[in-house]
C-alpha cells in the first residue's frame, strides 16, 4: 500500500483509494460517512476532513491530542502514550 505518498492536506479521496484498493468502494464509503454526495463531490463535512492531513484525521478519530497519544504513519492510528 503506498498511502504515504498520500499524508498532506487535500488528499482525503486518494488516499481512501489507496487504502481500500477500489475508486468505487471508495467512493462508497465516502457517500455512507456524509463525506461525499452522490454527483461525486465533498460535501461541507468532506471537504473539512480533505483540509486535514492524514495525521490529523486520526487524532480526530480518536478522540486523542498530540498530548495524550502519538500518530504512526505506519498505521495511520495514533498510539496512547
């Protein structure tokens, strides 16, 4: 998987199909989260979360602050410390 090259601001939708190796389900899954509408574009909730870097979406996802937990790139997951 190379979601690496896909960590920065504005890269939301290809990183997602990276990860899940299918445009299509990719796009699945942004429609079924709110992040994307049916004619193919973000939506206010998408676009917030494609201004973010892959780091920052996981801190979002977790609840954590960089105070409390560290981001693996490696993982995409942020580890508590």
């Amino acid at each position: 998987m190379e979601t690496q090259k896909f960590m920065g601001r504005g890269e939301l939708v290809p990183r997602l199909i990276e990860q899940v190796g299918s445009r299509n389900f990719a796009m699945n899954l942004l429609k079924k989260r709110g992040h994307m509408s049916d004619d193919g574009s973000l939506t206010a909730e998408g676009q917030k979360r494609n201004q973010m870097t892959a780091e920052e979406r996981a801190f979002d996802r977790s609840n954590e602050t960089p105070h409390t937990g560290e981001y693996n790139p490696e993982t995409n997951r942020i580890e508590k410390l």
